[in-house]
C-alpha cells in the first residue's frame, strides 16, 4: 500500500481549517447566535442586497356549519438587507505536518485569525441599536423598572412571546446583578444556558434571556454611554452568502462551509514568496432590522 505523504494531506487542510473557523466562530459570537441567521450556499456579490420575507398577518374567522373556509391572502412583504461586510484574517502555514499533527498549534492559528472577525460581526449587530424602534434612557442607573419597561413595549408591539433576547455591556452587567429581583430565585426564572453560550448567560427574567457582550457598542456621539439591546430573534436578520470561487488551474484550495446559519470560505495556495501555505479565511454577511419595532435600544453608563 502506499505511504500516505504531507501533500496528500495538505489538500485536507482548507476543511479542516474550514470546520474549526466555522466552530469558533459559532462558539466566540454571542449575537450572531441569538438573532435570525440566513445562510445559503448560492454564490453572491459583495454589495448584492438580498431580501428577506416578513409574513403578513393573518386573522381568525367565525366557522359557521355547512360553510367553507374563509381563505386569506396575507400581504407578505421584504425587508432588504445589504451584504457590504467582508471580513477576512490570513496567516501563512510553514510546516504542514505540524499543523496537522498538532491541535494545539491549529487552534492558535484559528483563534487568532477568527477573534477580530467574531467581535466585529458581533458589533455590527449591536450597532443596530440606531434602527430600535424604542429607546430607554438607564444612564442614571439600570433598575428593574428598566427591565419591566422593555418587555412592555415589545408586548405593546405583539412580538412573540418566545426567543427574547437582552444583551448587555460589562458594565450594565455589573448593575444587573445588583438587581435583587434578578439574582433572586423567587423571582428569577430557572432555565440552563443555550448550548456554547454559556459563558455568556446571565439568566432569564421578565420573558428575557440575559447576556453579556464585551462588543456592545457606544452611543453615537456619547463615547461614556453604551447601547444595550433587547430584541425578538426575528426583529433582527444576520445573512451571509459565499463569495465567487478562484479560477480553475490557478492553484488555489478553496472550500466553502456552512452550518446553522452561519459560513465561512477557506482560501489556501502555496506562496513561494514565503515558502509555505498562505491561507485566508473570509466571511460575507450583512445585518439589518427586519422589524424595528421589535428592537429597545437601553441607554447605560460606563462605569
């Protein structure tokens, strides 16, 4: 049988790169794992729009005896989002076999290239923060007549009960847990944390889940306050598409990787200039506010 050589497996290299961005760009992203994500493989431009459908309402009827149905034709209609973010981080493998040899060493590489890709995917959601459509000002403090405000005006808005979401800075963290009703377990709700996001999890009060993110944004011409946000998973849509692939006979690896909403492409050719693989990972998405209304942006101070 023949020996298996390091150019042989090199060619594994981009999905097993590929696999391991993909995971850590799940497991370091608190937002872009709680908002709705649209992911599909069919290749796109930067600076495409994509539209995503809002269904339209439906009613409840009276079902007399002997009767038909009354069919509805509810007015769907589409939120456009703009896929204007591509984000990429490249390093250059010397040593094949030790890369494949050593976890360790790949999962350095990883993290060092998805870290600055995950905050910023995370900031540009919070940055969303401007197409709230309401807004609380907690600068003086975060109360739990704070907390109970939110779920108020998302209730006013008829958002689903379901898949409520509060994100929070390090700072307003600090104050939550200073909030009786919250850390109290008379009050407080008992739920585990959604998987790979546990380090994140506060806990759930009033009909939220809590969480903290470092990426949490300053207000826009206040740099000593910060927007928290408080949202219902589908007021607000993270999509990402796969960009164009290299030309054939060019001697470039690419694989493309998507799982849960979320993908990533890997881009891998030998440099000769640097005498080892130059490999880079890239990332096309774009956020938007689907529903607005369905969006509190919360006002705190930094401490």
């Amino acid at each position: 049988m023949a020996n298996i050589t390091v150019n042989e497996v090199a060619d594994a290299i981009p999905t097993i790169v590929a696999a391991e961005a993909l995971g850590y760009l799940k497991a370091n992203t608190v937002l872009a794992r709680l908002v709705s994500r649209d992911w599909d493989n069919e290749v796109a431009q930067y600076g495409q729009t994509i539209s995503i459908v809002k269904p339209g309402s439906l009613v409840a009827n009276d079902k007399a005896a002997n009767t038909e149905v009354t069919l509805q034709a509810p007015s769907a209609t589409k939120a456009q989002i703009t896929l204007d973010k591509h984000k990429e981080a490249s390093f250059l493998i010397e040593d094949v076999a030790r890369f494949l040899s050593r976890p360790d060493m790949r999962e350095r590489y990883i993290e060092a290239a998805m870290g600055a890709v995950s905050e910023q995917v995370d900031a540009d959601i919070a940055a969303l923060y401007a197409a709230a459509g309401n807004t609380i000002d907690a600068s003086g403090g975060l109360t739990e007549a704070h907390l109970r405000q939110t779920r108020k005006l998302l209730n006013s808005a008829k958002l689903p009960l379901r898949d409520r979401y509060f994100v929070v800075h390090e700072d307003a963290e600090y104050e939550l847990l200073g909030i009786d009703r919250f850390v109290n377990r008379d009050y407080a709700e008992l739920r585990g944390a959604p998987p790979r996001l546990e380090e994140a999890y506060l806990g759930r009060y009033a009909g939220f889940d809590y969480f903290m993110d470092q990426m949490i944004v300053e207000v826009s011409g206040s740099p000593n306050l910060r927007e928290n946000i408080a949202f219902q998973r589908y007021a607000i849509a993270l999509a990402s598409r796969p960009l164009p692939a290299a030309p054939q006979n060019y001697g470039v690896q690419q694989v493309v990787m998507g799982e849960d909403g979320l993908g990533v492409r890997v881009t891998m050719s030998y440099s000769h200039k640097n005498l080892g693989y130059l490999t880079t990972i890239d990332l096309l998405y774009g956020v938007g506010a689907v529903r607005p209304e369905g969006i509190v942006a919360v006002a705190t101070a930094e401490q």
